[in-house]
C-alpha cells in the first residue's frame, strides 16, 4: 500500500452537521501524520473522540477516486473532497475490514468501510454517494504509534 495523499481537519464539516449546513473547516493537506495508538492522528477532529474509537484513521483508495471522477465526469475536485485521512493505492480496502495490517511500520486494524453519505453528493458532484456504495473507504483504530509519510 502506497501513501498518496495525507490530510487533517481540526473540525466537522459533516459529521454532527446532519440536517443542517455543512461546516466550513478545510481539511489540510500535508506531508506527513503522527499517529498515537488508540487515540488517533495528532490535530484531527476525530483524536481522542472517544475510547477505542473505530474511526481513529480513514483510508481511501486512489483507483477508487479515478474511476469515480471518470465516471461522474468529474475534472474539478481534489480528493481531500472525500474527508478521509490517507488516500491510498495498491489496496484493496474492503478486504482489510477486520483484519490486522501494516503500513509504514504501524499497526491498524481495520473495522468496517467508510460508507458514503448524502454529503458525498455534495462535495464531489450529484451521484458520488451511490456510485461510491460498498467502497467508500476504511476505518481504522491505530494499534501502534508512529508516523505515515506520503511516498
């Protein structure tokens, strides 16, 4: 699994927001994430949410966003769009649901998919929360610290 892409957002945009408008924190892109065992990525909204939080890190796959936009038609959007924290490639996401994996030296275990809500439609274009069913990524719990760099 290669790290393409690492983001953090210190607030909810869409989570919580339901029924209402979406936030206006933007998710920053960055080189590189500390992340602590069982709390989470150091300066993301979801560090120390809660005791063993399922959704300590979100991965997306790459391949997944690049057929998504040729799809869709989509040419203006970045992937940080998505509000997941590691864009990756060379993974198959879904498999990883309840199994223990590594990247980079750290230890995750991946819980259930990142399922898609109505924002998606929203953020990426009319038609991504349907398009993106059963592979709208992963959620993870850290199981050991320690620091992912893109590359």
């Amino acid at each position: 699994m290669k790290i393409e892409h690492l983001y953090i957002s210190p607030d909810h945009n869409f989570f919580g927001h339901h029924g209402g408008p979406a936030g206006e924190t933007p998710i920053q892109a960055v080189d590189e994430v500390a992340c602590d065992a069982g709390r989470g990525i150091r300066g993301d909204r979801f560090y120390d949410y809660r005791p063993d939080y399922k959704g300590q890190i979100t991965f997306f796959s790459s391949e997944v966003y690049e057929t998504l936009c040729r799809q869709l038609g989509v040419t203006d959007r970045d992937p940080s769009v998505l509000r997941r924290n590691a864009i990756v490639s060379g993974a198959d996401l879904n498999a990883l649901i309840g199994q223990e994996f590594e990247v980079q030296g750290i230890r995750f275990l991946g819980t259930q998919e990142a399922a898609p809500c109505y924002w998606m439609n929203g953020a990426v274009c009319q038609g991504a929360e349907e398009a993106l069913r059963g592979q709208g990524g992963l959620r993870a719990k850290i199981l050991s610290s320690g620091v992912l760099r893109c590359g």
